[in-house]
C-alpha cells in the first residue's frame, strides 16, 4: 500500500515539475506548483503511519501555506494581467540586474 | 646671606625649615586660564568678522569703538601674566628665606602608570626652576604689555593673545616640571605655540611656510630627546628628576658608552629647540611672526629651553667629557658661524635673529664647559637684553610701518637701508636699544658683560684634563665671536638710527615715538639691561673695580643660588679632575683653573675683553657713519665674500639640496612608482576583476521565471543525484 502511494506521490511531482518547466502560461504553472505540493503532501500522509503522527501535521501546514499562496500569486497574476493583458511569463523579465 | 647661601649645601644635615609653595599650581593654571578665556573671545570676534563679511560689511576696527573682543584680552593677556608673576615673586621671597637643599616636589595625579612605568603630573620647584620662572612670567609680562600697542589694530588681536598665553602655559610646564616626560609636554607645547605665532599671519604662503619649517625642523630635534628618554628609562626605570639625577652618579660609569648616548641624544633635542648647529635653520624664518612673538619665544624664552634642560640634567652632561665637549664645540661653532652672518644682513630683524642664534652658542658653550650657572646667568641677561632689542626694533617697524602705509610706499619696513637717523624720531627707542647692544657687546658695566665674559672666561678655565686642546680653541673662538657680537651690533644700530633718514621726506613726517604701552616695557628692560649682571659678578673681579671694589652685597649671588642644582655635577668633574691628575700642581675652583691657557687672570681677561669690545664699538661707530648708504630700493647687490655671509654661507640651499631634494626625490619615486604603479595599480586590478566577475555572473540573472525554474530544478537533481551516488 505503501509503495503504490510513494509511486503516485512520485508520478504527481514530475508531473507538476514537467509543467512548470515546459508551460508558459502563469496560471498553468501556478497549477503545477500546487500539483508539486500536494504531491509532497501525499507521501507525507502515506509515511506517517510507518514513521508517526508528525507528518500528518505538517500536511496541515503545507496546506494552509498553499491556500496563502493561492491567494497572494493569484493577485500578482491579476495584477500583472491588468498591466501586459496576459500572462505569459516569457513576457516578464523586468527583474533583473 | 651671599655667604650662608654659598655653604649651606656643604652642610646639609642642618637643614632649615622647610619650603612650602604657595600656590604653585596657579602659577601654571594663570596663563592656561588665560588662553581659554581668550580663546573664547577669539572664537566670538571670528563668528562676528564672519557674520560681518556674510552681510557684505568690513570689520572696521577704528569706527564705533573696539568690540569687547578686542578690549578684554589687553587686560586678560597681560593681566594672568601680572598674577602669576606675582606669586612665582612670593615663592622665590619664600625660598630666599629657607635653606633650600632638595627640590620641592608637588605632585598633583598619576599622569599614567604602565607596568614599571609611572609618571606623575608633578611640578618640581627648586632654585633653577624658580630663576626660569621670573624670567618667563617677568619678561612674557613686559613684552605682553608691548604687544597691547604693538597689535593693536591687528584684526587677530584676540587670537594673538590667546596663543600667547598658552605659549607661557606650556613654557612654564616645560620649566616646572618634575620629570622628562613632563618636560616633554611643555617642550611639545612651546613648539606648538611657536608654530601656531610664526604663522599667525597664515595668509601669506611664505610666513605660514616659515612655522612649518620651525615644526619639522625641530621634530628632528624632538626624536633625539625621546630617544635619551627611552635609553634613561631602560638604565634607571623611571624619568623622574629627583631620582635620575640622584642615582645618576652611582648607575652609570664615567665616561661609559650609555652616559655618552644619552647626552648627544639630548644634545639632538636641545639643539633643535635651542637653533644650534646643525638645526638653527628655523630660528631666522622664525622672524616672520609678529615682533613681540620674536621676542618672546624666539629670544628670551623658548628657544632658552635646551640650554635650561643641559643645566638640569648637568650631573649627566658632567659624567660625559665628550657629551660636554661636544656641547660646547656645538656652541661656540653656532657662536662663530651665526656672527658671522649677521655681519652682513640688512634685515633688522634677520641680524637680531642671527645675534641670538650667537648668543644661545655661547650659552652651549658655558653649560658645556661645565659653567653651569654662567650659561643660566647669559640665559637671564640675554633674555633681558635680546627681549629688549626685539621690542625695540619692533618699536622701529611699527613706526616704519605707520610711515609706509600712511604714503603707501611698498618699501620694506624692516630693511635698515630704508631706515637711518631714527633717533631723532624714537629717541627713546634709540637710547634702550643702545643701552641693550652696549650690554650685548659686553660692554662693562652693562649686564651682558658679566654673563658672557664669565662663560669665556670659563671656557678657557676649562682648558684642562680632557680635551684641553679643544677648550684652548674654543675659548679663541668665543673671543673672536664676541669682537663680532660688537661690530654686527654696533651697524645695525648706527644704520638704523643714526646718519641721515632714508625713509623719504613725506615718509619721515609719519615717524613717531611709540606709545606709553611699548615705551614702558623697553624701559624695564633698559634698567634690568643696566643692572642685570650686578647679581653675579665673579669673585675674582669683586673686589676690584670693575667690582666696584666689593661694595656690591650680591656679588656671586646666582651662582651660589644655583649650587644645589649644579653641586653634583661640579663634583662629578672635580673628582674625576683629581683622579686623573690634571689637577694636580695647579691651583682650580671646582676644576677650573685660576689662569687662562696663555696665563693671565678673570680679571686680565675679562679687562682685556671689555676694552676691546669698546674699542670694536666705537670704531664701527665711527666707520659705519662713513658709509654712504642708500634705500634698499638704489642699493646694489652685495658681491663676493660679502655676498656669501649675505646668502647665509647658503646653508639652506646646502641643506636643500643633501637633505630636501633627496627626500622629495625619493617621496616622488614612492609617490609615482611604488603608490600609483604597484600599490595602486594592484588595487585596481583586483577591482576590476571583481567587476568582470560580476559583469559574467549578472549574465546569469535573466529576469526570467523559467530559466531560474530549470536552473533550480536541476540543482536539485545535481543534489539528489550526488546524495544518491554517495549515499
């Protein structure tokens, strides 16, 4: 059982990862992030039996963090949105030296 | 009380009752208070002239009545000097009365206290200290009295004076103080001050360049003294008088190496401040400040130091024959050398300046011989009688100055050539400035006659033991210099007031006596030029008449006056007289002989002396009214030997070019070649590879979320892959 959730674990994350890399579209990427996290979350879950209830918890925080993040990246992407009328990220490169 | 004074430190066991300073730090304080009340006025008057010059105005000083910046420090600057005068003249009455045998030593705080090393901050008074502290709080009164009329319209009044006090702060520190280190403090300070007063007219490049030159000059100086210091630390682990100068006779040996390095390194330090070969240079620029400064500090007092600090530290010059020796060829070589420049300058003040670099020489050469309380004795009269010719050439200037200005005539007021038949403008000026040259020609019985024929005499007294030969030279050479003395002096009298006036005639209607406040001073010291030398008259002319046949009650009063100072390194040189044989055979006094090396007596020289110095006097009179001179501006350029001693002997161009322009060149070479080549150029090598190795790494910075994505992304699997392989 608890290899099978290690391997979703696992599938979720390069997944997640993949989607950042390759897509340029803000909001996709911000999906993917998420999809990263929950991935994280899962084998946190599915470790705690073997390893103690401490994992669990830190899921809860994982989560709490992510919806704050949702939030704030929400608002910079709508905001960003308002300015250059999209949101591809090839577009932004201000922050640099 | 001549008598009881002469034996009580033969006998001191009885001791008499004990001397108790009054005051003594207030002595000191007085003129520091002085200074910082001064200072403050001076500071007032600058933000004042500075609001005046914002507002587009000029600082008029002689419309609507002087500020109270320029009224309070005429009574500030004279008046702390009155009172300290004043309770150093209740101390000496005090010590006069005792039997003094050791100094008293007052000790206020640990100055510092390091490991073995301690220094109190304590004033010493004795008997030479007592001596040096009337002539510095007596004399600096007069001449700050003078400065009242004499700066008067000076827009730095205030600031003057405030220098000037802290000038008398630091001397009598240098003076009062009981250990080297304390010493050191006032030796530092009068430099300071000295500096500060040569320049204070600092907006001229050439006079703020001539304090310079003082400072560094006497640096070198100031090295040789430390130096002495840290070699007497090492041998006695403490710089107090009391103690250095008491163990002084047992610690060191004779004639030893380290007694001898000691003393040259002093005489380094004492040649600096007190303008001796090979430092002197500084001493006639030093003219460049005010004339009462001149007066002051370049005359009478400061420049006095190292001849007091020879005389202190005695017992070690008298273990050293060659630290004397060498003292005394330094003094009598400055003697000779600088008459001989002043034979033929035509700055009043360049001659003065020049006549005392002599005098100091001779001063050299009378604590060198071991007459010690003759070259105390030529400090005081000399201090008395060169105070009162620099204040009476300033006298001159300032009245020159009025007539110049009045008729805007670019002229040089200090030139004598401009000058001429001033006695008929400034007859009182005329009769206290030749009153002062007849007492430092040595003219009997003007004080400088006793002073100075007492150090030649002595000079050739000395002609005995070690180095006889030398002293035999020596005391020629100080007879042929005092023939100067009388000559240079006489010309610069005759040129500048006798003769017909060379000012002009719409210039000379503007020459006039100077005021109650500069008359006053020049006739304190006239009368303490006349009488001066009465408190010491040698014991072999007393009782005849140049003696006044013993009517006198002082006679030789300084000298037993300094005996408890002087009595143990007189020992020193008697004993070691004695043990090596010299003496024997001959009749001496303290290891002097009765009779001069060609024979003849005190008496038959200082006779022969005199007269011959009358008789240089009067034949200069008589010569130099012959010349036919004209101003400055039509007077041809001097030519061949006379032009070499006018050029100074072009010392310092010697100097410049051995000593300057080597130290330039190499500075250069630093300055060009090692700073701006290598050390600069390695600094900027390094920064600019810091620069391109930010230029390459900012390439890295795309501003690009997705570059730095993948960047992370594959950091994390360079970290995982290598915690993989190696786990």
């Amino acid at each position: 059982m608890l290899s099978q959730a290690l391997v979703l674990s696992a599938v979720l994350f390069v997944i997640g990862t993949f989607g950042v890399l390759v897509r340029r579209n803000a909001i996709i990427m911000f999906l993917c992030i998420e999809l990263q996290l929950n991935a994280v979350n899962l084998s946190l879950v599915a470790l705690s039996r073997a390893v103690g209830i401490d994992g669990q918890v830190f899921v809860f925080f994982v989560m709490t963090v992510a919806a704050a993040e949702a939030a704030v990246g929400l608002a910079i992407i709508i905001s960003i949105f308002r300015h250059y009328e999209t949101v591809n990220v090839d577009s932004f490169n201000l922050l640099k030296w | 009380m001549s008598a009881s004074l002469g034996m009580f430190w033969l006998d001191g066991a009885e001791s008499a009752a004990a001397f108790d300073p009054v005051l003594p730090g207030l002595i000191v304080l007085l003129p520091l208070l002085g200074f910082l009340a001064n200072g403050w006025l001076a500071l007032r008057h600058a933000e004042r002239s500075a609001d005046a010059v914002r507002r587009g105005e000029e600082l008029d000083l002689d419309t609507g009545g002087r500020p109270s910046t320029h009224t309070l420090p005429s009574l500030i600057g004279p008046g702390v000097l009155l009172a300290s005068f004043a309770l150093v003249v209740v101390n000496f009455v005090r010590m006069s009365a005792v039997e003094l045998h050791d100094p008293v030593v007052v000790r206020y705080w640990t100055w510092m206290a390091t490991g073995t090393f301690t220094v109190d901050a304590a004033l010493q008074f004795d008997q030479l200290s007592m001596i040096m502290m009337l002539v510095v709080t007596g004399v600096g009164f007069l001449i700050h009295v003078f400065s009242v009329g004499y700066m008067k319209d000076d827009p730095g009044y205030p600031r003057y004076f405030a220098y000037l006090n802290l000038f008398v702060f630091f001397m009598l520190v240098l003076v009062t103080g009981a250990s080297f280190p304390v010493m050191f403090v006032g030796w530092e300070g009068v430099g300071l001050c000295s500096y500060l007063l040569i320049g204070f007219w600092f907006g001229d490049r050439e006079k703020s360049d001539a304090g310079k030159k003082a400072f560094i000059v006497n640096r070198i100086g100031d090295f040789g003294f430390l130096v002495a210091l840290f070699i007497l630390f090492i041998n006695f682990q403490t710089l107090d008088f009391v103690t250095v100068f008491g163990e002084a006779p047992e610690a060191l040996t004779y004639g030893g190496g380290v007694v001898t390095a000691i003393t040259l390194f002093l005489l380094l330090g004492a040649a600096g401040k007190s303008a001796q070969i090979p430092l002197y240079v500084w001493l006639p620029d030093a003219m460049a400040g005010p004339t009462p400064v001149s007066a002051l500090i370049h005359a009478a007092t400061m420049v006095t130091a190292g001849v007091y600090m020879v005389a202190r530290a005695s017992v070690l010059f008298a273990l050293s024959p060659v630290g004397s020796v060498t003292v005394a060829g330094v003094g009598v070589a400055t003697a000779l050398f600088a008459a001989t420049i002043a034979l033929t300058q035509t700055d009043i003040k360049k001659v003065l300046a020049y006549s005392t670099v002599s005098q100091l020489g001779y001063m050299f050469l009378g604590v060198g011989v071991g007459a010690y309380a003759a070259g105390v004795f030529h400090l005081m009269t000399h201090a008395f009688f060169k105070a009162l010719l620099f204040l009476g050439s300033g006298a001159v200037i300032h009245s020159m100055h009025h007539a110049l200005h009045h008729t805007h005539n670019p002229a040089d007021a200090q030139d004598m050539r401009n000058m001429g038949g001033m006695r008929r403008f400034m007859p009182f000026t005329a009769l206290a400035m030749w009153i002062a040259t007849l007492a430092i020609a040595g003219i009997w019985p003007f004080a400088g006659f006793f002073s100075k024929d007492e150090i030649i005499w002595y000079a050739g007294a000395a002609a005995v033991g070690p180095y006889a030969g030398l002293y035999t030279v020596y005391w020629v050479l100080a007879l042929a210099a005092a023939m100067l003395t009388a000559f240079y002096m006489t010309r610069m009298m005759v040129m500048t007031f006798h003769g017909a006036n060379r000012t002009g005639d719409e210039e000379s209607k503007h020459l006039h006596e100077a005021p109650w406040t500069m008359t006053v001073p020049l006739g304190v010291l006239a009368v303490l030029s006349m009488f001066g030398g009465w408190i010491n008259v040698p014991e072999a002319i007393r009782e005849s008449f140049l003696g006044l046949g013993g009517a006198l009650p002082m006679s030789e009063w300084l000298h037993h006056w300094l005996e408890p100072i002087t009595h143990a390194a007189t020992q020193v040189r008697e004993e070691a007289l004695l043990a090596a044989g010299a003496l024997a055979g001959q009749e001496h006094d303290y290891g002097f002989l009765h009779h001069a090396p060609f024979g003849g007596g005190e008496l038959t020289w200082a006779l022969v002396s005199t007269v011959a110095a009358a008789v240089v006097v009067a034949g200069t009179v008589l010569w130099v009214r012959g010349w036919s001179l004209a101003p400055a501006s039509e007077s041809p350029e001097p030519t061949g030997f006379r032009k070499v001693l006018y050029d100074k002997w072009y010392v310092d161009e010697l100097y410049d070019r051995i000593i300057v322009q080597p130290l330039l060149a190499v500075s250069r070479f630093f300055w060009r070649f090692i700073d701006q080549v290598i050390i600069d150029g390695f600094v900027n090598v390094v920064g600019g590879g810091a620069r391109a190795v930010g230029w390459f790494v900012s390439l890295f910075q795309t501003g690009s979320v997705n570059t730095y994505a993948f960047v992370i992304t594959l950091g994390v699997l360079a970290i995982l892959g290598a915690v993989v392989a190696g786990g």
